[in-house]
C-alpha cells in the first residue's frame, strides 16, 4: 500500500487573517500605552540627542587633539536656528569640524551661550544650558562647569 503525504506549503487565508489581527491589536495597545504625544513628539527629543552629541563630539575631539573645540550657536541665543562643532587651532583660526545642523521646524531653541568650548582636558569653559521645546514636550542640554558632564533630561512643557 503506497501512502501519499500531502506537503503543506505557505500560510491559510485563516492563518494570515489572525497574524494581521495580532499585529493591529498590539498596534493598538502600544498607541495607548504611550500616547499620541510620545510618537508625534519626537523632534525635541531627537534635536536634544543630537546636540549633546554634537557636544561629546567636541569634548572627545579636544582631549584627542589638544586643542580646543566647540559648539557654537548660529542665530539669536534666545533662538537658535542651527549649531556646529568647530575646533580652534593654534594661530586662533576657526575649523568647522561639522554641521551646521539646522534646528527642526517645530522645535525652537534657546541657550544661555551663543558657544561652548572643551579644553585638551575635556572640562567646558562656562556653565551651558539649552532649552529645546518641540510643541508637547521639553528637553535640556546641559554642560556643568569645571566637569565633563554633558546631561540631557526632559523637562516640564
């Protein structure tokens, strides 16, 4: 007696119909857990990100070459459009190492200082803060003076 197996290839109609619930469902519950502001809020939070990096940047570039690097803020303190990592060299020219950056649309910034520098030890020149307000949320930049504590929190809208 010969017995033929059947070989089951790919998914059923039933089978797709419960994996495409599945993931509507978790859809669902993620966008309840945490909001419509969290996923249409991202800029603030992604402009903090980006410019305390832009500052570890500077930081990390000053203590490997020796010489003194920043961030330096293009427009109004009170309302920057856009940043970049710049080093100093010995003679006191100015190096663009990046950017600009041009600041997000909806998210506006403002600084306690137009600049910040790093010397070869890391340490920032002056206390620096700045507020990047997106429209539900709040960040802060912040470098603490005689440290090489660069900290970014969310703040109160």
């Amino acid at each position: 007696m010969l017995t033929r197996r059947r070989l089951r290839s790919g998914l059923s109609l039933i089978e797709l119909l419960v994996v495409v619930t599945l993931l509507g469902v978790f859809a669902t519950a993620a966008l309840m857990r945490f909001g419509r502001d969290t996923f249409g809020d991202t800029g603030a939070r992604s402009e903090a990100r980006l410019l305390s990096l832009a500052m570890l940047h500077a930081q990390r570039a000053a203590i490997r070459t020796g010489d003194p690097h920043g961030v330096v803020m293009q427009g109004p303190a009170a309302a920057a459009t856009s940043w970049s990592v710049i080093g100093r060299r010995q003679d006191g020219s100015r190096v663009t190492v990046e950017g600009p950056h041009p600041v997000a649309e909806r998210v506006r910034v403002s600084a306690t200082a137009s600049e910040i520098w790093f010397d070869f030890e890391g340490v920032g020149s002056q206390p620096f803060a700045a507020q990047l307000r997106g429209p539900n949320r709040s960040f802060a930049v912040q470098v603490e003076p005689l440290t090489r504590m660069i900290r970014t929190q969310e703040g109160s809208p």
